[in-house]
C-alpha cells in the first residue's frame, strides 16, 4: 500500500494586520482585533499584540496557534534573562532573540508575521519587522498580515522613508508627533479594512513613550 | 536462518515512529457543540450521535463531561480521541486533587492545558482529530473557549463547534446578550440546535444541554426538539429539482 499523504494540515491562516511606526522618542504599535479562519469569523475580539518587556512590544499574524506559542516562548526566555542579569531586556536584545527563536525552527517555521516595536537603550522609537523564519531588518516603520500590501505603500508615501542605501546612514525614524502617528495608523486601518476580508472589526493600539505604555481602540467595519 | 520476524512495519525506516501510529483519519466522530455565557454561568448543547462516516452507528454519546469542580468539556471529532483526552484530564485533576491545598484548576487553566495538548501533538503530526469547548465558572467569573486538533483557541461570550460555527454562530451573534437569563439561554441554544437538526447531515434528534454554575455541573436528560416540516417546499422534495435545496 502506498504512503497515505495526510488529509490535514499543520497550519491555518487566521489573518489579521499588523502595523508599527517609530518616532524619534515614541513607537506605536496596532494591530486588528479579528481571528478568522477561511471564509468564517472565529471571533471580533483576539488581541495580536503582547508585551514581551517593559519596553518592547510584539504584534503578530499569521497562524494563531503557533503566534501563542511565540509569545509565550519569548515571555518565557524574557523571565529567565530577568533571573540572570537583573533587568529588562532591550528592545534590540529581544529582537535579535526573536529573529533566532524564529530561525531555530527553520524547517517546520511558526507560521507567524511579526512587526517587533519599542524603545531603545536611548528612549528612541525602534521597529524591527520579520519574515516567518526569522530574517530581520531595523525600520522606521512596517506592517504585516494581510493587510499589509495594501497598509506597506500607503506608509511609504505618507512617512516617505530614506533610501537605506544613501551615505550617511539617514535615521528612518519618523519626524511626526505621537498623536499624529497615531491618527496616521488608523486611519491605515480604516482603509485596509475597506479592501482586506480578514482585517476588521475593532482595532487595538498600543503606545510606548517615557511615560510608559498606554492602550488604545477603536471600531473598524465588522464585514 | 530467520530468528525473530521484525516487528516493524515495512515503512518504518524512519525508525520506532511509524506511519502507522498516526492519526491519517477519524473514523468515529461527533458533530457540532454549541456554548454560550449566561447569567450564572455557562450553557451547552451537544447531540448524542456518534457517525462512522455515514452510518449513524451510535445514538446514546456523551459529548460533555464536567471536569473538575469548575469545569466543562465539550468535543466534536474522534469520540475515541475525546475519550484519551478525558483520561489525560483525569490525571491532571487527580494530581490537582493531591496537593490539597484548598485550590482547584479552573477552567482557564483546564483550557491552557488542553490547548498545550493539542499544539503540541499537531507538532508531532499526530494530532488529536477534535474540536473542544471549554466552558466553567470560577470565583463568580465565566469562562468560555475553545480549541481546535490544530491547537488554535480563543474565548468568547459564545462559541460552536464544527458546522455550528456557519449555522449557530451567526444567530447568536445576533440574539445573545449580557446576563441573559436560564429561559432565554435554553431557549436560545435550542434554537441553534434545530437549526443544526435541520441542516447538518450529521445531527440527531437527541440532544443533552449542560449548564455549569458555581453549585456545580447538571446535564439534562437526552430529549428531542419539535420539528416542523409542513413547509410546502418540503412536500414532493423532488418536484423542483433542479437548482432546488
């Protein structure tokens, strides 16, 4: 009898979008709210976003099951560097651990899209944003999911990033004020949700600057 | 000279896990489970039809099972996998039991658990072919999730199963509400139920509806619903063949 090929699969697209922008002493970071899976809505109300350090924020989508276990991996490892070394990890330091914890499973990946947001050793806005096997790059700002070819060139235009081959390296933070990045965010998803099935129904921002982490929704189209 | 026949399958080159511990198909399977938060707790529905394909093998399954103090486990899928997941989930209360400190796992906990099961043997290729629904109430807070053979959860104020995801969903959607009372909720899982009845290939007339609140677990007697088929449509189903449902 011939090798029965499996009639499932391992992974599931549970969709979503996910942005990050920074800012010369901010970062914002958002994400949808929506979990689907085919044509169907699981639910209006799963949060994409989780604060890996005190400083530092994840936002992924993708495969949820495998995006929970990333998370919980990484809160995991962030606990015992707490143990050893007595202080919170950098933003930069968990993206570097991200980019391996990603890449260690190179040959059965975490089917997870993920835009790493926070604030540096200095207090200035970083994002890192990654591919589903760990390849990483620094930004001023990107997206992810399903949205993102739709949300990516919108943020090009308005935030009109240096090309990162000119010399002198040019900074790719964003020169706008908190307040009207975060305007810019949504509306990025106001649009996404036009056009994009899978992004929709609320969408949760989270902002990181001196003061801490502040949290933040608002209702996108349920259809 | 042939001293001992080998006792691996002849696919085993890939060493002692064999494709033939695999789970490649159910062959016994339940159909949809329906939940939702009301009131005091927690409401389910489930038939008590176990298919093999599509013969209607068994009609007198139990689908939910208390677990715990707090908790209350419903599965669609491999029944035989349901019933492996009962004995893991025994251990863990009994070893929760053991310590006697005065806690218990609540259904948070129980549904972490589950979730960790099954990601972890979809991991492993060998999965565990249900959907689960995990509903309790702890400390007066109402917990409602679920957990599909992949390992994807999530919680929410209802939940389905299955095909109760296209055909209930979308009614509770629209007709749930905060605190809604024991009558309203019961009325409203029947409503899904018959719905189900109607539609699913795989639905009997013979369900269980479950409530958890904090005195405990109470599961009905299996009844049926009233069905109604005197819609024209259903007379001479053939007569407009073509095109027709």
């Amino acid at each position: 009898m011939p090798k029965q090929q499996a009639n499932w699969s391992p992974y599931d697209n549970n969709g979503g979008s996910c942005v990050a922008i920074a800012g010369a002493d901010y970062c914002v970071i958002a994400a949808d709210t929506r979990m689907s899976t085919g044509y169907n809505i699981l639910t209006r109300d799963y949060s994409k976003i989780c604060k890996l350090a005190d400083k530092c924020v994840m936002a992924s989508s993708g495969f949820q099951a495998d995006v929970k276990a990333l998370q919980k991996h990484l809160a995991a490892r962030h606990l015992i560097y707490q143990h050893q070394h007595n202080k919170q990890m950098s933003c930069p330091a968990m993206a570097q651990l991200l980019s391996n914890t990603l890449y260690y499973k190179r040959f059965f990946p975490y089917y997870s899209f993920n835009v790493l947001g926070g604030l540096d050793n200095e207090g200035k806005g970083c994002v890192f944003t990654y591919d589903a096997v760990g390849s990483y790059e620094k930004v001023g700002y990107s997206s992810q999911g399903s949205g993102s070819t739709l949300i990516m060139p919108f943020l090009d235009n308005q935030l009109k990033s240096p090309s990162p081959l000119l010399l002198p390296v040019q900074d790719a933070v964003t020169p706008l004020a908190e307040a009207e990045a975060v305007d810019l965010v949504k509306t990025v998803f106001a649009s996404a949700s036009e056009r994009d099935i899978y992004t929709g129904d609320k969408l949760e921002i989270v902002v990181i600057n001196a003061d801490g982490i502040r949290r933040e929704y608002m209702d996108l189209r349920k259809d | 000279m042939n001293f001992m026949a080998s006792k691996q399958p002849e696919n085993s080159l890939l060493g002692p896990e064999s494709d033939s511990q695999r789970t490649l198909y159910p062959y016994v399977t339940g159909t949809s489970v329906v939940a939702l938060k009301y009131k005091d707790g927690i409401l389910m529905a489930a038939d008590m039809g176990g298919s093999y394909g599509s013969t209607l093998r068994y009609k007198n399954v139990e689908r939910m099972k208390a677990i715990g103090k707090h908790s209350l486990l419903g599965a669609s899928g491999e029944i035989s996998d349901f019933q492996e997941i009962l004995r893991y989930l025994d251990e863990l209360i009994l070893y929760d039991n053991m310590w006697d400190d005065g806690n218990s796992l609540g259904p948070k906990e129980v549904h972490n658990y589950l979730t960790r099961v099954m990601y972890n043997r979809r991991n492993k290729f060998n999965p565990l072919w249900n959907s689960l629904v995990l509903g309790g109430i702890k400390n007066g807070q109402k917990y409602l999730g679920t957990v599909s053979m992949i390992g994807v959860n999530f919680e929410d104020n209802h939940v389905a199963t299955g095909f109760g995801n296209h055909l209930a969903r979308p009614i509770l959607r629209q007709e749930w509400h905060e605190n809604l009372s024991f009558e309203d909720g019961v009325r409203l899982l029947e409503k899904c139920m018959r719905v189900l009845l109607y539609r699913d290939r795989s639905a009997i007339n013979k369900l269980q509806i479950a409530k958890i609140t904090e005195e405990g677990m109470t599961i009905s007697q299996p009844y049926s619903l009233k069905t109604y088929w005197e819609f024209s449509a259903f007379e001479n189903p053939t007569q407009g063949a073509v095109g027709s449902w």
